[in-house]
C-alpha cells in the first residue's frame, strides 16, 4: 500500500468514526486517536508512522463499535 492509499483510508475511517462520534470536536477526535498512537508505541505524535496511527484509528473505531452494541467493555491493550 502507497503512503497516499494509507491517507486516503485514514481520512476515509476518519469520517466514518466521526459520524459515530459527533459530540467530538475535529481536534478531540484527533488528540484521542493520536494519545492512542502515542500509548501503543511510546512515541509522540509526531514521531507516530501513519501506519501506527491507522492502528490506533481502527482500535478506536472498534471501541465505539462496541459501545454502540452495548458492550462497553474496552479492550485491553496489545
């Protein structure tokens, strides 16, 4: 996968997530998923690959996928 593929289903999930999300302001959405990437790599933001951040994107959308279904139990971290 190009590094623009990997952008375009980022912004393309982005979306997605944010429609479930919509009490969440664009920079909330971000700070979350990017202190997820930060969390799961020992990064900071900006040292995070989009490929980590895509992971902690999916991870995110997962958990709010789980919360709409009722079960809010969040997954423990890998």
């Amino acid at each position: 996968m190009t590094t623009a593929d990997l952008l375009d289903q980022i912004v393309g999930r982005l979306d997605e997530v944010r429609g479930r999300c919509p009490e969440l302001r664009f920079g909330q959405l971000i700070a979350t998923i990017g202190m997820l990437a930060e969390d799961e790599t020992g990064l900071s933001l900006w040292d995070v690959e989009d490929a980590d951040f895509a992971a902690a994107l999916e991870r995110f959308a997962a958990d709010m996928a789980r919360r709409e279904s009722g079960d809010a139990e969040p997954l423990s971290a890998p």
